[in-house]
C-alpha cells in the first residue's frame, strides 16, 4: 500500500490540528481502539491510531509504539497536558467531528489497511 502523509490524512478526516508533529512522517496503515493496553500489545507500530481517548497516557502509548499521529474521533477534545506531550514527542495530534467508524472509512478509502 502507498503511504500517505499526515496532511493527507488530515485533508480525509476532516481535522482539526492541535499538534502538527512532524509533517514528513508518513503512514500505510492504522489502528483502533480505546483500551490503552490492546493498542500497546497489538501491531500498531508506526500506525495512525485512531481513538476516543483523551487524556495524557494516549501520547504515552504513541511514544512506545512509535505512532506518527493520534486522531481523535467524535468531536472530543484533547486534554492540554496530551496536547503538550505529543508537542514535545512530535506527534501529531488532530481531532475530527466524524464518528470513528467513519474516520476509518475514510482511512480505508486513502489506502491504509487496518
């Protein structure tokens, strides 16, 4: 699958950008999901993650995993202390008023997989 950049990514979902992170990072494929501990264990490395979470261990989890992006769904509003971590971390962290089923469709229509 061709990799598609964070501004591309943003552009399908409609976001909202809080952290631009770095904008030449890239990503081919996602993952999804609110417990913390699936996304930790999962194969979710170098992944957009897609979450309703908002609160500071989100960019904990994306530091370990080495996610380039957390978008989050539903119209929900990141937590300051999140926002300043992922500015240090240099991730990008956005929000979208679409649904999270809704964000992965439109992930799945840029060409990520799951």
């Amino acid at each position: 699958m061709p990799e598609k950049s964070i501004e591309e990514i943003c552009s399908a979902v409609g976001a909202e950008v809080h952290v631009p992170g770095d904008l030449s990072r890239t990503a081919d494929r996602a993952a999804v999901g609110d417990l913390l501990s699936f996304i930790m264990g999962g194969d979710s490395d170098g992944a957009v993650w897609v979450t309703i979470q908002t609160h500071l261990n989100v960019a904990a989890v994306a530091v370990l995993k080495d996610i380039p992006m957390i978008i989050i769904a539903s119209g929900r509003q990141p937590a300051p202390d999140l926002a300043a971590r992922c500015m240090k971390e240099n991730i990008s962290l956005v929000t979208s008023n679409l649904s999270v089923f809704d964000v992965c469709a439109a992930l799945q229509s840029l060409g990520l997989t799951g």
